[in-house]
C-alpha cells in the first residue's frame, strides 16, 4: 500500500483509492489473536486528491494485552509514534543498522530509521510505515495463519488477486473495474463509528469526489512530457497531474517498484530445516550432524572462518 493513495492488496492486485476520511485497511483473526489496520487520509493541498496522513494498528492476542501504535505524519517528514496513546521515545540501537533507533517493550519491537518506522507484533505482524514529500506510505506482512481472513482495502488474501476488491456485504467487484467504480468499492470500507485515531478535529467536506486518471489525462502536451519524466509509470503520472507536482510522482513512481520488490520477499516463507535444535560434542571427537531440507533450492553455509566445522555435501552434513 502507499502513494496517493495507490494501494497493492495482500494478493499484488493495483488500484488508486483516492476517498477522503478514516479507513479499514485490514481486519483479520486466527484462533489466537487479532490484529486491525486503520488509515486516514486528508487532502492533498488544493488538489481534488488524497493522501494518507495516519496509520494505526491493534493488536490483540491471548497471551498479551491489548497494543495499539499509530503513526501521525508532521512536517518535515517525521512520524510521531505512540503506542497506547503514549508518545514513544526511541533509543540508539548499538547493536543494528547505523543510524537505527529502537523501542522494544513486551508484544511490540519498534525501530526507526530517519523517516522509516517499523513496528513487528508479537513476532508475527510487521507494519513499516514511511514518510515521503508530506505524505505517508505504509506496507505490512502478515503470518500464513491470516490467509483466507482478511478484509478491508487490502483485500481478500487467498493468493488470487482476481477476488480482492471484496465489499462488506460479501460481493465482489470484478478484475479491471473502473477507477469510479473502484472509488465506490473503497468508499464502503469507511469507518463510521469510532476509528483507531479518535475523533477528527479537522472539518472534512461531505461528499468529497476526487479526479480520476480518465479526467487528468486529457490534457495531451503536459502528458506527453509527463510521460517521458515518469517513464510511463501510471502512479507516478496521476500523481504528478493531480497535484501539479513532479517530484511528488516521482516519488511515488520509485516507492511502487521498491514495494514490487518487497512484495516478492516478504512472498517468499523461509524453508523448513529438519535436524537436532541442540548438538553435544566433546573435545577431540568429531560429531557428525545432518540438516535436510525439501524446500526447493536451499543452500547450507557456515557463517564467519569457523575451522572447527565443516560442511559437507549440498544437503549437508555438518561436522566438528
Ligand atoms: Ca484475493
């Protein structure tokens, strides 16, 4: 999810959502827990466009009291973080990237990194939030316990992109709808009642209709040189054309493709490993070990010039 907001579904489906207000992003539960996403979005400066402005998760689980962070964008890029309604300070983090600032308290690993701010629950959701030319941008990976179980404006999360754009009262709108039509999806995905961020203080227009790409792109010399700046990326292009700002596009062309990449990471589940958790060797006797995996494509390696072990074969033995 992120831009203008341009949102990528659990299931990689593309759509542009610019509705005005307090929004479900995802809901879902397993047997253990729950956890909700919420984002609000506000106007992007005179523009008939939106923009997200702030995120808030809740995650709840059996074995932990309730958490709540939010992510409130300020000027100059930075985020504000609280968690239970507490403005969280973070600290240097010796041990991790240069640069990195932690916050760590039980059920909840909070790490900051200029703009960047990233926040894991319980070990099992990720939420990264980040700020870029006034606007934030947020993505989230959520446990395989969670497919078949979500709702809201990332979609249905079953694998198939084709069955996403799934409305409260259980329809569903058919692949390639319209960005109108799209906008009336979004739209019934609003929060009503009480939202994670509280009452708004700002006084937002009823009824507020954003342009759409259809619209924008009628003017065909501004195009044309748009289309060159942005290389021919859509959301790079609406949004340059709906804010009559460049660089803004351009930002958001670049974080569509870093997402992409994300995506195709965060897709990808670690390989299971079967072998001991625990090895006893004694001194001067070689201890013999092996580690399988059936995951395609695993590679086994020893990390740093440890002489004392060795690796041996593709689906190793592991010796020392
Ligand atoms: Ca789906």
């Amino acid at each position: 999810m992120f831009g203008d907001p341009h949102i990528t579904t659990l299931d990689g489906a593309n759509y542009t959502f610019n509705g005005l207000g307090d929004f479900l992003l995802v809901r879902t539960r397993d047997r253990n827990s729950s956890f909700l996403l919420q984002g609000r979005t506000a106007q992007t400066g005179s523009a008939q466009a939106t923009n997200f402005i702030a995120f808030a998760a809740e995650y709840n689980s059996s074995s932990l009291d309730p958490i709540t962070v939010q992510w409130l964008l300020e000027p100059s890029d930075t985020i504000h973080v609280r968690l239970n309604n507490q403005t969280v300070t973070f600290e240097t983090n010796r041990d991790g990237a240069k640069g990195q600032e932690m916050f760590n308290t039980s059920g909840v690993v909070m790490t900051r990194n200029g703009s960047v701010v990233s926040a894991n629950f319980d070990g099992a959701v990720t939420i990264s939030v980040i700020a870029l030319s006034n606007i934030l941008h947020a993505s989230c990976s959520l446990p395989e316990e969670y497919q078949n179980r979500t709702e809201g404006l990332m979609g249905f999360w079953n694998g198939n992109p084709d069955d996403d754009f799934r409305m409260p009262n259980g329809s569903t709108l058919p692949p390639g709808s319209s960005e109108e039509v799209l906008f009336h999806y979004g739209m019934t995905w609003e929060i009503n009642g009480t939202s994670l961020f509280g009452k708004r203080d700002d006084n937002l227009p009823s009824n507020f209709t954003p342009v759409f790409f259809s619209q924008l792109s009628g003017n065909k010399s501004l195009n044309e040189n748009l289309t060159s700046t942005c290389n021919g990326d859509k959301h790079c292009l609406y949004d340059a054309l709906a804010t009559g700002n460049k660089s803004l596009g351009l930002d958001t062309g670049m974080l569509f493709r870093t997402y992409q990449q994300m995506n195709t990471t965060l897709n990808q589940y670690p390989p299971s490993i079967e072998g001991p958790d625990v090895m006893e060797a004694y001194v001067g006797q070689v201890k013999v070990v092996n580690y399988t995996s059936s995951t395609k494509d695993v590679t086994f390696t020893l990390r740093n010039n440890c002489t004392d072990f060795k690796l041996f074969g593709k689906n190793p033995w592991l010796g020392l």
